[in-house]
C-alpha cells in the first residue's frame, strides 16, 4: 500500500491582529517527517510511506492568504508526484483561519480529495478544539480527534489515526463518516477534560468505542475564537458493518450527552478580573501562586504581549513576582544594548496589539539569552519585586526548561504569572494555589462580549434559551464492506 502523510496544524482566533506568516510555521518536510517525534510510527510500516509536508505553527492569528496558498501548493505538489495512491494521512488541527477564506480545512481536505481521487481513502486527526464542517466531513472517510486537554494525547491520536487508515487498507474497506454539529460553543478552560463534565463525558467515549462495528468515536469541543459558520462542537463516529440507523443514533446520542452537560462546564480553577486576582495572589499564605493570564495566552490564539497584570502587579506593588513572559522586540533589544547589569528603563507592552497600552518598567537586566536554538532573544529584567521576561517574538512559557533556559525556578517565587488558560501539565503540580484572570485580549474568556458576525445562531451560552434535537448526517464518500 502507497499512503501519503502530511497536513497544517495551527489554530487562529480571528480577533488577533497578527497575520500567522511563513516565518512562524515549522515545517518538516521529506525524509525528515518519520523522525520527527510526533511521526515515529510511521518507521514501524511494512507499507510504502510517502511523507510530504507538514506545517505546524503555536496558535495566533489569522494565517496570510499567501502563506496557505504557498503550503498547500506545495502539498498538492508532493501529492501529484506521487500518485497513485492508496490512502492520505493528514495530520491536522481543524481551527486555522486563513484571510479571506472561511473553512481553511475544509478547503486543504477537499483539494487533497480532488488530486487523489474518491478511490483514495483519507483519514485525519484533530485537536478536541477543531471545527467541523459538511464539506471537510465530505471529503475524509475517517477521523479521530484528542481526547484530553491539556493535550497529552497527540502522538497516540496521530498514530491512532494512522493506524485506522492502514487497518482499512489491509482489510480492502472504506469506513461510513457520521457527524453531528452541536450548537455549543465554550472555551477550552471550561472544558479541560481534567475536570467535569468533561472528564466524565470523554471517558464515555469509550462507550460508543465498543459498539459492534464502531473503529472510533470522538468528541470536539471546538474553538470559540474563530468567528466563522462551522464553530461549534461536534461528536463524530467512524464505523463499519453497521447500519447507517444504528450509527446515526448511535453518533446523535453522543451530541445529545454534550448537549444536556451544556449547563455543567465551569472553570476548573478560582477566576477573577486582574485587580481581583492580583488581590488573591498578594494575599496568599502559600506559594507559589500561579496566576494565569487567560486572555493573552499564545497558546489559545493571543498576542502575547498585553501588560495588563503586570499593570496590576505594579500598581499593588506585589513582592516576589515572576512574569514569563511579554513578546516585545523593541524592549528585549533594548536589554541586550544595555548589556548584564545595566539599568534600563522600558516601554513594555503594546507592540503587536494596539489596544493594550505599554506600560514603563525600571529595572536591571539580569540574564539575555540570544536564542540561537529558536530564534528568539529573551531578556530577563528585574525590578522592585518584579522579575520580567522578555521575548522578540510571542511564545508561551509553559515548561520548566523555558524557566531553566534563563536560569530561573518558578517553584522558588511566590507569583508566577503565565499566559496562559488551564496551566500545562509541568506548572499545574506546582500551583499552590493557582488562578485565572479573565484578562481581556483577543482571547477573551468572558465570550459572550466577544462580537460574532458568522456564528450560527443560536448557540450556547451566547444564547440560552432554545431547544435544539441532534441529526446525523453521512459523509458522502460510500461505505465499502470487505
């Protein structure tokens, strides 16, 4: 069997005034894609691998027209060359937004199909924050998302999936795709599968999982940042030899289960505005406290350089204090033409997203860091009780070697602040206690403010009173039994 393998992986809040361009995309191309470690699996086939392209950037804002065009020119460049083909594997996110087009997926999915032919069968992976759409459920004939958040989960979903196409393959089948679009809409802080309803109703995936002739049922929380028709949920079944009533039911109970826990998703940690969570962080008896700044997180989407808590932080002048980070090239060059040791005064702040205003920060520069493995100089600058980090470009700080790299340990602060939404699975274990302010950005966790010109309606919570019944509804490609 000839499978090709590749895809783009990002998502994108359509309020970011950041266009996502080439230059922030890591891209793995050729030989290399089986090394990569999310890709091992692929070395463990007796089948002929052809690995094309894949395309993986950190969350942020829309990708340029440009930029797509030149990636999915050449996939379908690679998929051409190397026709024919027996399955295509794509490695995807499901939330990427590309200006002006509207379902990027779904536009990458149905041009794979069309150069591979209906012939081919095509699977794909999604993150559990991914939106569906007719036309992407179409074009696959398999599909199998994350199942926890933080996502733990991501090399088992992509081998999950893989393995699904190569199961089929071998047994001359094409599987039936049903789908059901649940008109709810919640950011991922309130559905981390770590607390409930969430836990409970992912564990019940495996419920439908052992339904005779089921290969894979998943649940999509969606993203709530994309103002575009197709954000939503959705519960999603893979089946074979099952009748399409059965799997129809079976798929619609499955939505109906995340439906009737519309009401049940609450935030998993305490939450407040700035003020009141800078408040609580002063105030503890016990650290360290992490205090998330929800609504800049890049790792969800946002800018990553508003200075709204570190605002805060200054204005309650909060002793022992570690901000990582603020993506600011201006002031990190600044750091670095002061030299270790010079006193700097800096407008910190504000350079990418206008509506965030600077804020001046006086201290002395305490560890640079030229970041020649990434690309992006940091600077470490420390003043009154603050400690700050700096970075030329937007990244999250969410692993205790970004903190190591700078030569610091947020277990040895009494406030970490991060941007970040429910904390990463190494900085949660250190959370004594840990926070969440609703900060603003361009990923707001108060959504109902957020403005929404393109989501359906209605849909929950920007609408709360309405009655709604799930219809499946199949994909268009035929069932194939052996």
């Amino acid at each position: 069997m000839r499978i090709a393998v590749g895809g783009i992986h990002t998502e994108c809040s359509t309020y970011n005034p950041v266009l996502s361009e080439d230059h922030h995309f890591r891209v793995v191309r050729g030989p290399e894609l089986p090394q990569h470690p999310n890709f091992t699996y692929l070395q463990d086939t007796q089948h002929e691998i052809i690995p094309v392209l894949h395309a993986r950037a950190i969350p942020g804002g829309p990708v340029s027209h440009e930029t797509y065009q030149r990636f999915k020119a050449e996939f379908l460049e690679g998929l051409r060359a190397a026709l024919p083909l027996d399955g295509v594997y794509l490695a995807m996110h499901g939330a990427m937004f590309v200006e002006g087009l509207l379902d990027a997926e779904g536009d990458w999915i149905a041009a794979t199909r069309e150069v591979v032919g209906e012939g081919c069968l095509i699977c794909a992976s999604y993150d559990l924050h991914g939106n569906l759409s007719g036309r992407i459920i179409d074009n696959l004939d398999a599909l199998t998302a994350y199942r926890t958040a933080p996502h733990i989960d991501v090399f088992e979903t992509q081998q999950r999936a893989f393995d699904l196409l190569v199961h089929c393959l071998e047994q001359g089948v094409r599987p039936r795709l049903s789908w059901v679009p649940i008109p709810v809409l919640l950011p991922g802080e309130r559905t981390s599968t770590e607390d409930e309803p969430a836990r409970r109703l992912y564990a019940e995936l495996g419920e439908f999982g052992a339904l005779p002739g089921v290969l894979d049922a998943s649940l999509l929380v969606g993203y709530v940042w994309a103002d575009e028709p197709r954000a939503t949920a959705s519960a999603v079944i893979t089946a074979l030899e099952m009748p399409a009533d059965q799997q129809a039911t079976a798929t619609e109970a499955l939505a109906q289960r995340y439906w009737d826990a519309r009401q049940e998703f609450q935030f998993g940690t305490r939450v407040g505005n700035v003020e009141e969570c800078v408040t609580w962080a002063k105030a503890s008896e016990t650290v360290p406290v992490i205090l998330a700044d929800s609504g800049d997180n890049p790792t969800g989407g946002g800018v990553g350089d508003r200075a709204d808590v570190l605002r805060e932080l200054l204005r309650q002048d909060v002793p022992g204090v570690l901000v990582a980070g603020i993506a600011d090239a201006p002031a990190t060059r600044q750091c670095f033409e002061a030299g270790l040791g010079a006193t700097v005064e800096l407008q910190v702040g504000g350079q990418l997203d206008s509506s965030s205003p600077p804020v001046t920060f006086r201290g002395k520069v305490l560890h640079l860091d030229p970041g020649t493995d990434t690309g992006n100089p940091q600077a470490v600058v420390q003043g009154g009780g603050v400690t700050l980090v700096l970075a030329s470009q937007r990244r999250p700080y969410h692993d205790l070697a970004d903190f190591g790299r700078l030569g610091l340990d947020p277990r040895q602060v009494g406030v970490l602040v991060v941007k970040s939404g429910y904390l990463s699975p190494e900085l949660a274990p250190l959370a004594n206690p840990s926070l969440m302010a609703l900060s603003p950005g361009v990923v707001d966790q108060d959504i109902p403010r957020l403005e929404r010109r393109q989501t359906h309606r209605p849909t929950f919570p920007f609408d709360q009173a309405f009655e709604w019944t799930p219809v499946a509804r199949f994909s268009r490609q035929p069932a194939r039994q052996a």
